[in-house]
C-alpha cells in the first residue's frame, strides 16, 4: 500500500517516514538539506509538537518551521518501535 | 589552486568540522592546556588557538566555529570561509586543514569535508567518536576511505586521547605538500558559469575596477541564495553584479542546475558513492541509553519538572553557594582599604585608592564566584549535551515572543551579569534573534541589583504574610525578577515586530547523545569566561568607579564645608565636651560623618543631583536620591554605598553586618524632605527606585559589550534610551499609582 504524502507535523510518534520534499524559501530549504534533512531520506518521528525531535541515520534533530517552510514526507509502512 | 606558502617557523593548521564532533575534545588533546582565546579582528567571532610541537616543528593550531556548511550565513561562517582562503586579517595563510568528522554520522559530515577538500589546502581528515558508532553497529574502513579521499584518514576518541599520535604523524607527513587535485561533485555548467563570471570581474567598468577573485568564493557567491555574501564583502559591486548573478543563476535553473538545490544533490550523490562499500549501517538503530534519557528529559511533563528543578538548583547554586566566596571578597577589599588607610595621610590619594581603585576592583571581583559558579554548571549542561534538550523546551515559550530556544541560555546567564548573558548570545546565528536577544538581556535582573532590593525591601516592605504562606517581603522580590521577564518578553516582541522585522529561519538544532562531562573542558571554559569577565568588566567598571570617586570627591573646598551652620554648632558641642567623657567620641564621629556629607553634597554629583531633583520628583525622589542614582548609572552595584554617603551614615556603612543595615534603615526612615518633617521614604518611594532600577540600563560595562558586540555605538545608545526610558515611566507610574492607592486606603 502507497502511504500519500503529508506533512512533517502529522506524523505520529514513533512512525517512519521517507521526506518526499521540503518546500519554502530556497536557503531555508538549502539549509535543512545541508543538516542531512533531504529528499529520499529516511526519518522516524521521536516527539511530535512544535518543535518536533525527528530521529535522522541514528541521530536526533529538533526542527521548528514556520508557515514559509514545509517538510513533506511519506509514511513507511510500518510504524517503528516506540 | 590556491598557493602553498613556503615552510615558515610556526605552521597554521585550522582544525574545522561540525557542531558536536568532539572538536573541542580533539582541539584540546592536540594543544593541551596552551590555549589562547580572543576574537578575530573587526568581527565578534571568537578566536580560539593554541600552540603544539611535532618532530621540532612549532604548530598553531585554529579551531574555527563549529559548521555544517561553508556557506556563509553568519559571521561564524565567514570567518571560517576568509580563514580557510588566507582572507582574514589575523590569522596567518592556513597551511594545513584537519577535518573533524563524526564517525556516528559520516555521511552527513562528509558534506562539510566535501566543501574543504574543494579548497585545495593539504587536508587531514579525523574520524572521531570511533567507540560511539561502534557501539551502534556502525563499520568504518579508515583506509578505503583515505583512498577515495585521497588524504589520510586518522580514527580517533579525542576524550581518551586514542589516535592522537596518528593524527600528529598524518599532519606532519601532508603538511608542507601540496593539496590533491580534487574533481568538484558540481556539474561542468556550474563551472563553466564560474569561469563566466571570473572574467567578469576580471573585467574593469563592472561597478569597481577589474580584480581576480578566488573561485571556492566565486563558487559560494553564486550558490549564496540567501544574498549574504553580495551584502557584505560584494556590496561595492552594487546592482550590476546583482544582474549579473541573476542572468547566471538563470542559466543555470534552465540547464536543470538550479542554485542553491544544485550544490546539496551533487554533495551527497559524491557522498554516497565515497561511503558506498567503505561505511556499513545497521538496517535498524536500536535504542541507546540517549534515547531512554530523551523520553524523559524531552517529556512535555516530566522533561519540563526536570529542566525547572535544574534551574531552580541552578539559580540555588549561584545566588547561595557563591555567598561564602563574595563575603570573603568583600571582607578582603575591606581589609586591604583599612590598611591603606591607616597607613596614609589623608587626603585625595588615599581617598583615590581606597573608594576608587580598591573599591572598584572589589566590585567588579564581588561578582566573580556568581559568575564561575553559573558557568561551571552551563559548562556541564553543554558538555553532557543537556543544553540542546533545554533549548527544544524553551522553544515552545520563546518562538511565541518571536525568538528561538538558542536565545534561553543567554538569558539565563543575564540573571547572574548582563555581560556573560551578551557575550553568550554568539551562538544565535540568525543576526536579527541575536541582537533583540542582546538587547533586551539586560533587562533580566541581574545579581548587581540585589543589593539595592534587599536594602529597602526590609527597610519599607512589611514582614507581612500574604494568602497564609507567601511573605510580602519575597513576593515583592519575585515581583521585581517579574517585571524584568515580562518586560523582556515585551520588548522582544516589539523589536521582532518593527525595527528587527524579518523572514524567521527555521529552527534547527542537533541533539548530541548524552556523555559524561569532561572535567577538564568544563574547567578550562569557566576559567576563560571568568578571565574575560574580569579582563573587560574589570576595565570600565574600575575606570567608571575612579570617574564616580571623582564626581563625589571634587572640589573638596574644607573651608567651605566647616563653614556650614549644623557642622559649626556640632563642631562648638563637641569642643565644650570633655575629651574623655563618654559621650565625646560618639559626637565626633557624628561630627565626621555629617562634614563628609557635606562634602559629598558640595561635590560634583552633589550639584547635579540637586539639579536634577525636578526632574526625578515626579518619582518622589529628592535631591539624595536623585544623586545616588546618578551615580550609579555607571555601575548600578555603587548606589548603596552611596546612599549610604548621601545619607550620612559614612563612607563605611555597613549595609552587609546586622547591626550595620538595622542602622540604615533606620537612617533612611527617618529622612524628611529638606525643610520639612515629612518622611522622604514610603512603601510607593521605595517601590518606585526598585522599579527604576529593574528597567534601568546603570551599568557602563554591558553597554561597553554591547558596542563590541554589535561593532556599533547605535545598539548600546538605543539600549541605554530605551532602559532608561522604561525606567523612569515605570518609576514614575509605580509612585503615583502606590502613593493614589495609599490616599485612598488611608
């Protein structure tokens, strides 16, 4: 099953996700994909909200992005441990 | 290419890398205890350098800000871009690079390696933290690495010193060589448009005359989406580089190379075919001991009780274990200006060396342990990687007033002294959250203020309880650090709103796994910031404390002041008495003590504060207030023992000793407007100085930092205004509001 695309903020703890796209401001964008956040990477929600705590290759990130800024991602089909 | 310089005495070796790849672990394990910290010429960039010795060879070692990119957004950035091309004034040309990567997050930190190996320097890559990605499963082949690298590549665990050695052979070995023709991972287009617009600088009549420019900068200046570099260092260029760069970027959106997306893909597709057979990942990461802690600590419930019970041990640790420590201080500058004392004639010397040099020295000393202590356990929260956490659970609170959670650790450090709290704003890399963040530091109340608070909350505070358990006297305490916050987060909004208008950047920041503190490092940081503590407040707060010396000392006219009626009559009692009865000694010390007030009211600042005493009526103060605060708008911790001076208690009064405070108290009780019998002081009197000084910019030092800080004398003016403002209008409500409620509740 195809999971659609939704953004970051939707996603629950501990579920897996690849990012599909970001969107906003091109430096802002330049700046997540610098941090290793990127199109095709895989992520794994730690602790959802505003600010969220993403897990990124073994390590945590927390991100806050405002209205200009959206990071699109795509569920795994599995949700990961808690 | 850029040129190798040739071999001079002492060789420059920059050490670059991420944030939290153990750099400063690495840094430290090379140089040893032979730091130097300072900041680079013109920018408030922190310099940090020390000296090694390999095989006879004297080495400098520079540790630039930690970085995820060299694309330069900040000052941080830049700086470690004009390091690295021998731009920057300072610092020698840079002969070697030690590249510092993470071993736990490889192919991330690749991308920053990538961008170094560009530059063509001799470069030495560390993989650090090599036990931590073991423990995750992770498999690095060191050698197949430097092969696909083409520069050595050395495993180390800095913090057990593991590979150090290896590392100092790899540096000697490269350094001196040449730097590897390195291929760019960016397409032939972006080069050949690189090459376009290298002729167009060459070329005169372009804005400025015709220059080379050193192409990893031409490089940067088109892939800067965010104008950075057009501003700054291309801004003589004006509009028609500005045409130029978008004409190029154009070109290079429609041969499907749009900047700055262009420069991220072809990084990591070099990235991945480096790592490809060399790094093996676990499909899964299973859960370590950070994880565990980060439930917790990260808990919106349990992570929150957590950080406020570390700040509540926090502000414990520094405003009560620091007492011993200032009171040994204190009693110290006590002794030594005794000694002085008795050992000179009277006169402006001695006055000058006891009030002036070892009172101000003692002022500013006062505050080190406060200082030390705060830094010793931000010290520990940063090194055990805590701090991160706290900043992802300030976020929450400060994004609302328009700031992030990097400007929480700033502000906590302004609850000690403004100046630390400034100084550690450097962090912030948006400039426009750093500056509001430095402007509105001073306004969190610092330990400066206490002395003023604690002196008349017991003199004019009922010891009264209120609601059965809380205590007037501490509510009106916590009333005042209140309006200090609030007052913050007002004008914080506001700046964010109107003068520091602008696009947020997201918020992001990395949370390193949790380790165990190293003593050393820890060490080493508190005694540098207490170093630079002194070394900076100690310099203005001495010279202002010599100017205000000054100010109440001058004219000294002795025959003017033994004129005045009230010391005439004491001076006629004292004589009719008898020297030895026992009364005589009181009255002379009476009679000492009101000539010195006279001196003080006859003195410089005496005048101005009876000059302006129209202006700071309103706020129900009269001319001995007025002066007292004028005197302490240099250094707000001086107003006590002024008062003390203005209110003929001596120079000496000791507000600190039971009896000492009991008897200025009471001084300050009993004063009466002059020609009147009523009472100077009451609750709404009180109330408005400490308002006053809550909102008050008195302190010449941290306006000092600010100008450095912000390399310019409009935010130090702007900050000193607006406090001032606040201040006075906060003074001025509060008296009038207290003494209209007063009137009606009788």
């Amino acid at each position: 099953m195809v999971h659609a695309v939704i953004p970051l903020k939707r996603l629950l703890c501990g579920q897996a996700a690849f990012v599909n796209r970001i969107s906003g401001p091109p430096d802002h964008v330049h700046r997540l994909e610098e941090l290793g956040l990127r199109g095709g990477v895989r992520i794994e929600m730690f602790r959802p909200g505003s600010p969220c705590i993403i897990r990124m290759a073994g390590n945590k990130v927390c991100i806050r992005s405002d209205g200009l800024l959206e990071v699109l991602v795509q569920p795994a089909e599995t949700l990961a441990s808690p | 290419m850029p040129h190798v310089p040739a071999a001079r005495a002492t060789m420059t070796v920059a050490l670059i890398g991420n944030p939290n790849t153990g750099k400063s672990s690495l840094f430290g394990a090379l140089v040893g205890v032979r730091q130097r910290v300072g900041n680079y010429p013109g920018v408030t960039v922190e310099r940090r350098s020390g000296l090694m010795e390999y095989a006879g060879r004297k080495i400098e070692v520079v540790d630039l800000p930690g970085l995820y990119s060299l694309a330069p957004r900040s000052r941080d950035e830049m700086v470690a871009v004009d390091v690295l091309l021998g731009r920057q004034d300072g610092v020698p040309p840079v002969e070697l690079v030690v590249c510092v990567l993470d071993a736990a997050n490889l192919g991330r930190n690749l991308y920053l390696a990538s961008q170094v190996l560009e530059l063509g320097l001799p470069t030495v890559v560390a993989i650090n933290m090599m036990d931590l990605a073991e423990s995750r499963g992770i498999q690095i082949d060191c050698d197949r690495l430097a092969e696909r690298l083409g520069v050595p590549v050395v495993a180390t665990q800095a913090v057990h010193h593991v590979g150090i050695a290896e590392l100092k052979a790899a540096m000697h070995r490269v350094a001196g060589r040449e730097g590897r023709a390195y291929s760019s991972p960016l397409p032939p287009v972006f080069h050949q448009e690189i090459d376009r617009l290298a002729g167009w600088f060459l070329k005169s009549g372009n804005g400025s005359p015709g220059r080379a420019v050193a192409r990893p900068l031409l490089e940067r200046l088109v892939l800067d989406a965010s104008g950075y570099l057009e501003r700054s260092i291309f801004a003589a260029e004006g509009s028609p580089l500005a045409e130029e760069l978008a004409a190029l970027r154009l070109r290079l959106e429609q041969s499907g190379c749009a900047v700055p997306g262009v420069e991220t893909r072809s990084r990591y597709a070099w990235i991945e075919q480096i790592v490809s057979g060399a790094v093996h990942e676990p499909d899964n990461y299973l859960p370590t001991w950070t994880d565990r802690l980060d439930r917790v600590l990260t808990h919106r419930v349990w992570g929150t009780a957590i950080f406020a019970a570390l700040m509540i041990g926090l502000f414990q640790a520094v405003f009560s274990g620091a007492v011993p420590f200032m009171d040994l201080i204190e009693a110290g500058c006590a002794r030594l200006g005794a000694q002085i004392e008795a050992q000179m004639a009277e006169g402006a010397l001695r006055s000058l060396l006891v009030s002036g040099l070892v009172g101000g020295v003692g002022g500013v000393l006062v505050f080190l342990p406060q200082i030390l202590i705060l830094f010793f356990f931000i010290g520990i929260l940063e090194d055990c990687g805590y701090m991160a956490r706290a900043a992802y659970l300030m976020d929450r609170f400060m994004s609302r007033v328009g700031l992030s959670g990097k400007s929480f650790i700033p502000m906590l450090a302004a609850f000690a002294c403004a100046i630390p709290g400034i100084m550690a704003a450097r962090v912030i890399e948006n400039d426009r959250d750093r500056l509001t963040t430095i402007l509105v530091a001073p306004l969190m109340t610092c330990s400066a203020r206490l002395p003023v608070f604690a002196l008349l909350i017991a003199a004019f505070i009922p010891d009264e309880p209120v609601l059965g358990f809380f205590d007037l006297r501490g509510l009106t305490l916590f009333g005042l650090y209140a309006l200090g916050i609030l007052t913050a987060v007002v004008v914080a909004l506001l700046l964010k709103r109107t003068l520091l208008r602008g696009e947020t950047p997201p918020f992001v920041i990395e949370l390193p796994s949790y380790k165990w503190p190293s003593v050393g490092t820890v060490l080493h940081r508190v005694l540098e910031r207490g170093w630079l503590f002194v070394r900076c407040a100690g310099t203005i707060i001495l010279a202002v404390s010599i100017l205000v010396w000054a100010a109440l000392y001058y004219p000294h006219d002795a025959a003017s002041v033994d004129r005045q009626p009230h010391l005439s009559r004491l001076k006629a009692a004292l004589d009719r008495m008898d020297p030895a009865g026992e009364d005589y000694a009181a009255l002379a010390a009476e009679l000492e003590r009101e000539r010195l007030g006279e001196f003080q009211r006859q003195s410089w600042l005496g005048r101005a504060g009876r000059a302006v005493e129209p202006v700071f009526k309103p706020l129900g103060w009269d001319w001995r207030i007025s002066c007292a605060v004028i005197a302490s708008f240099p250094a707000r911790e001086i107003v006590v023992a002024t008062l003390g001076v203005v209110f003929d208690l001596g120079e000496d009064a000791d507000a600190e000793s039971e009896a000492g405070a009991k008897q200025f108290r009471d001084r300050l009780r009993q004063a009466t407007w002059n020609g009147s019998a009523r009472r100077l002081f009451s609750i709404p009197t009180a109330l408005s100085i400490m308002v006053f000084f809550t909102l008050c910019a008195q302190c010449a030092a941290t306006l000092a930092v600010i100008r450095r800080e912000t390399n310019s004398l409009r935010w130090p003016a702007f900050t000193f205004a607006y406090m001032t403002a606040l201040a006075y209008l906060g003074g001025l409500v509060t008296y009038q509001l207290g003494t209209w409620i007063a009137v009606r509740i009788g």
